[in-house]
C-alpha cells in the first residue's frame, strides 16, 4: 500500500507521514475484522438469550397447563370414583357410560374421549369406538408397571390428534386401575404461537426417538409439509431446548434456515464498505497534506516580507501610545476608585440574595426584558442561563396553572392587585415539575402606571411533597397501597349520588373475605402473609376496570365497588371469576399456597342507601358465603334478612 501511494506521487517511500498512514489502514483492517467477529457473536448470543427467555416461557406456561389439566383430572377421578368403579365392573353399561360422559364434558369442555384401563393396562372402557392405535396401549401398559415416570403423552388416531392425561383411580383397592383423558392439542399449538419469535421455529420434539417432531406451531407432524424427523443438520440449529417434566417431549428453538449466515455475510459486507471508504478518505487526505504543503510555503515568504512592514509601523506606533499612556494613568486612577466602590456593592448584595438560598427576577415592561440571578438558573436545573423573555419563562409553567399566573401578572400591572404571591409547578431541565413560590411586586412611575416587576423564586417541592405523601398515607393502605376504608366510603357515597342523579345508574358493593388466611399467618409467618395480600390486590385488580375500586378494609378483608353495571348477572359473572383466579396457587418464597375466598354482593340499581347500610349488606352476605362453604359467593337478599330478623328477635 505505501508503495501505491508513493507511485502515485503522493508521498516519498521514506516519509514519515506516509508509512503512519498505513500503519493505521492495518489498524483499522484488523479494528474491522474484530468489529464483525463480535457483531456476529454478540447476534448470536442475542438470539441464543431471546430464545431461552421465548423457550423458557413457553414451557413453563405448557407444563402449567399440562400440571393443572392433571390435578383436575385426579380431582375428578377421585370425585366420581364410585361411577368409575361401577362402569369398570360392567362396561357394557351404556347409561353409565353416557352419565360418566356427561360429567367430563361438563368438568372438561372439549374433550375428545375418554378411557378406562385396569391396573394391568388392560383397556375396560374407551371412547374411540375400539380404535386404539398400538403406541397408545404401549404407554398404558407402561404406566401401569411404572415403568415411565411419564403420565402425559401425544397419539395420532383415527379420530384426532390428541394428548393423553393419565391418572390412578382406586387408591390402593384392588378395584382401582388406570383413567384417562384425550384432549385436542389446539390448546398447546396456541401456546407455541403466541411464544414463538419472528425468524424462530419453536417444535416439541420426542425425547426417546432424536429428531422425531411431537407438536409445532403450525400443527401436529402430519400437517407439516416436510418430513416427520429433523435431519442431523437441523438438529444441530437448535439453540435452546428444555425438557417438559412428566412427558417424553424437549421444547426446542430452531432459527430460520439461513438466518446467521445472512447476517455473517451482512455484516462483512458492511466491513467492506467501511473499509473502501476509508482507503477513499486516506488517498483524499494525502493529496490535501501534500497540496496543504505547497501552500504553505508560499504564505511563509508573504508573511516575512509582512513581518518588515509590520515592525516598522510598531516601533512608529509606540511612540504614539507612549505620548498616550501618561493621559490615561490620571483617568485609570480614577475609575479604579469607582470601581472598587461598585464592587463592594455587588459584593453586598451577592451575599444577600445567596444568603436568602431564594432566586430573584426582575422584569422591565416597557423593555420586555426579564432578569434571572444564577440561583434561579440552578434551581431550574439550567448549565447555563435562561432567555432573558417573561413569555419563555411562563411556557415552563405547568398548563394547569399558566392561566391563574397571567392573569396575576395583568391584576398586578393594572393596579388591581399590590403583591404577586403565587404557588405554581415549573418544568426542571430533567423533564419534571417541581414546586414554586413566586413572589413579587410593581414599581410604578409619577402616572401611576408599572414600569417593571421584581420579586423572588422560592424552591417548596419538598414541602408540597410532603403534604401530597401525608394526604395519599391518609387515605391508603400502607401494606398494599390499595384505597383504605375512608377512601372507599368517599368513592361509594359519590356513586350513591350518581346513582340519585340518573335513572339508569347501577352498581355493587362486594366484600371479599380470604378463607385460611389465619392459617397461611399461623404455618408460614407474617411475612409470607403480608407477601400474599399484596399478589391478592394485584391479582383482584387485573380484573376490574379503572373506573371500579378495590380497597382494603382490615386483615383479610377487601371491598370492591363495582360501577356502571348492566344488570346483576354481569356482576355475578366478575364475582366467579374472581374467586376462580383466587384458586390458582399463589407462588410465594418458593411455596405454592393454595386460597380461597367468600364473597358477599350488594346490588343497587334504585339508589336511597347510604354508604354504610351498603357496606353492611355486603358484609352480611360475605358471612352467609362463608357459612356456605369456602369458594362461594352470596347475593344480599333484603326479605331472607328481614325473616331472619324476625327469628332471633
């Protein structure tokens, strides 16, 4: 490369400029060949973290589903036990088997069918018009020798793709055998279409047989437009894989075929283009020096012969300043007692303003210019200082207040008003707004009319702060800063009245009581307590709507207005709901709890109740759900309470 430039005439082989500029092409070169190893690693590793997170997500929700469908199916075997049983002793029972039918599709919503194994993997009852296929029975039998840990499993058959969920029913009697269900395998492709990334495929893979796909996106193997098993060279594309616990399948990632090499080749591309860029710009800056050069020694001649002319009009010219130089010493000594008094002065008043730790503006009118101190600037946050315009000043008033502060400022220049004493909110150079104290007064001439405006800027964020925090400490709780009982009665009795005001307006009040919580305190502490209250309000609060309010009332008891209702059974719908999401075990320190909660509902759509007959009402009917049993909830009824009442009286 030196010896292309030197050929070019550009530079000399022994310049030193020359063989320094070459030095850094090679520097640059290898600068650029690591900047594309590490881009292409850190691609990589990008996509290696983004399928983990993607992977581990999407197994996590899979074996959630997975472990739940499960528990219920074991609940629901141990519920119709006795129906099991008695259709195991006589298959040929169709009524039974109806019956039992029925009860799955009303604990199961679409299913697809149902079998009924011996404890020796012997098929009794199934579901599949005797259409089982072989690998099927195989993982029957393999389950009832125990030979599998696995109760989970994915077979084709005649009548749909499914997954079968195994569980043990019986206990230990020896009537007791093998009980499953099979269910439509839409429900896992969905997950695995919400997870997967863009460019990613995301495939449940067998674990016993290499390659051989369970489940994709997409489908099930048999809608796939490729063949069933991955070849070694696909295989070795996974960047992620995690096993799916109590089934024989890995979840794995695979990006799109081609995907890093495009980028590898992209990002030497790119290399590439710097790297000509930059022989471009050095053959440029070359010429320029060398062209620079010839420049610069003709300016070295001009100015030499500059240099003569100039000496001579110095040494004529200092004459002149000498004679000058005399008539100034007098006048010097004068204005240096003038300004050693003027700076005592501002010295004075320097250490006033920074003593009072306030800012202080001054706004001439008739000029339209305004006057900040340095305090001002820095409580603003400004480096450096602000526009000298009252306008610009203003524009960094919170909107809310802008108008209440121009309209003080007329107040004060038509002489309607003497002081300017106004609290407001300025935008600080980070972005957000702290509090101020503006005060200020008019200076009028002999017409009575105001020629300027002066005052003071006072710093009271932390002040206001301090209120705002003590008002919201009032009217919240402090554990899981939800409305506290003050707050939620002044929300209520609003609503009362909007309810007074239109005809139409309906709502509810609902008290919410956790059952077990005593319990929870009692075995883990009060520290996993207060832990669980807080996931229960974010849990309870994910499903009601902003304009609705949940408070906490005490311990273990919430309340929730409910409003703008369109009639009591949309009220009863969010009630089950959200005593359906309190039964999903709440994860706290590594320990799945187990909760529930009995909810009492008080309705108004007439309106004429105060807040606390409501708020009783609620808590009357919480009581009767609670002695109902746990998981429950109960709508006030006005003519029971009132025959109760008659009762105890």
């Amino acid at each position: 490369m030196e010896d292309a430039l030197t050929r070019a005439g550009l530079f000399r082989s022994k310049d030193f400029l020359s063989r320094f500029i070459v030095l850094m092409l090679l520097f640059v070169t290898l600068l650029l060949i690591g900047y594309a190893e590490l881009s292409h690693r850190d691609f990589l590793k990008h996509h290696q973290e983004l399928a983990a997170k993607a992977t581990e997500g999407a197994g996590r929700l899979i074996s959630l589903y997975l472990e739940t469908m499960r528990r219920d199916l074991s609940l629901f075997a141990a519920e119709h036990r006795e129906l099991i049983s008695t259709l195991a002793a006589d298959p040929r029972d169709d009524e039974k088997f109806e019956k039992l039918q029925t009860k799955v599709a009303e604990y199961f919503p679409g299913f697809l069918a149902l079998t009924i194994a011996n404890r020796q993997g012997s098929i009794l009852v199934d579901d599949f018009d005797e259409r089982i296929e072989e690998s099927c029975i195989n993982d029957i039998r393999g389950f009832a020798r125990d030979r599998r840990p696995q109760s989970i499993f994915i077979h084709p058959n005649p009548k749909g793709y499914h997954f079968d969920i195994m569980v043990e029913w019986g206990g230990k009697a020896p009537t007791g055998g093998i009980f499953f269900i099979s269910f439509k395998i839409e429900a896992l492709t969905r997950i695995l279409a919400d997870s997967e990334l863009p460019e990613h495929s995301m495939i449940i893979l067998h674990r016993e047989i290499p390659g051989l796909i369970e489940l994709t996106s997409k489908g099930t193997r048999v809608d796939l437009q490729q063949e069933f098993i991955l070849k070694p060279e696909e295989l070795q594309q996974v960047i992620y894989s995690r096993a799916l616990p109590n089934t024989r399948w890995d979840l794995v990632d695979i990006p799109r075929k081609g995907l890093i090499e495009s980028h590898r080749s992209k990002v030497r591309l790119q290399v590439l283009v710097v790297f000509v860029i930059l022989l471009a710009a050095t053959l440029y800056m070359a010429y320029l020096v060398r062209r620079e050069e010839r420049g610069r020694s003709r300016a070295e001649e001009a100015l030499l012969e500059s240099h003569h002319k100039l000496e001579h009009r110095v040494h004529q010219r200092t004459r002149e300043l000498s004679e000058k130089n005399l008539s100034l010493r007098h006048e010097i000594m004068q204005r240096r007692k003038a300004q050693e008094a003027l700076s005592a002065s501002e010295e004075r008043y320097v250490l006033a303003v920074n003593g009072s730790n306030d800012g202080i503006w001054d706004w001439s009118i008739k000029q339209n210019q305004l006057y900040l101190s340095h305090r001002c600037d820095k409580m603003l946050g400004e480096k450096q200082a602000l526009e000298a315009d009252l306008s610009k000043l203003l524009e960094r008033v919170h909107p809310d207040e802008q108008s209440p502060i121009k309209g003080l400022f007329t107040k004060v220049i038509e002489g309607n008003a003497d002081q300017l004493y106004y609290e407001l909110r300025m935008r600080h150079a980070s972005g957000s707004y702290r509090w101020f104290l503006m005060r200020g007064s008019a200076v009028r001439d002999s017409q009575g009319e105001a020629s300027r405006i002066a005052g003071s800027l006072t710093d009271i964020t932390k002040r206001k702060l301090a209120e705002i925090e003590l008002l919201r400490d009032a009217l919240h709780d402090s554990l899981t800063r939800l409305p506290n009982r003050t707050l939620f009665k002044d929300r209520l009795n609003q609503v009362i009245k909007s309810a007074a005001r239109y005809k139409d307006f309906q709502f509810a009040v609902l008290c919410l009581d956790l059952d077990r919580f005593k319990w929870v305190n009692d075995s883990f502490g009060h520290p996993v307590g207060d832990r669980l209250l807080i996931d229960v309000a974010e849990r309870v609060s994910a499903m009601i709507r902003r304009e609705d309010t949940l408070a906490r009332l005490s311990d273990d008891e919430f309340a929730i207005l409910l409003t703008k209702l369109h009639g009591l059974e949309e009220t009863k719908v969010l009630t089950q709901r959200i005593l359906t999401q309190l039964e999903f075990p709440f994860l706290i320190e590594e320990r799945e709890i187990y909760l529930s909660g009995s909810i009492g509902i008080a309705f108004e759509s007439k309106g004429g109740e105060d807040g606390d007959t409501l708020l009783r009402k609620a808590d009357i009917a919480m009581y009767r759900a609670k002695a109902k049993g746990k998981g429950c909830f109960e709508l006030f009824d006005e003519q029971e309470h009132e025959h109760k009442h008659i009762e105890t009286a």
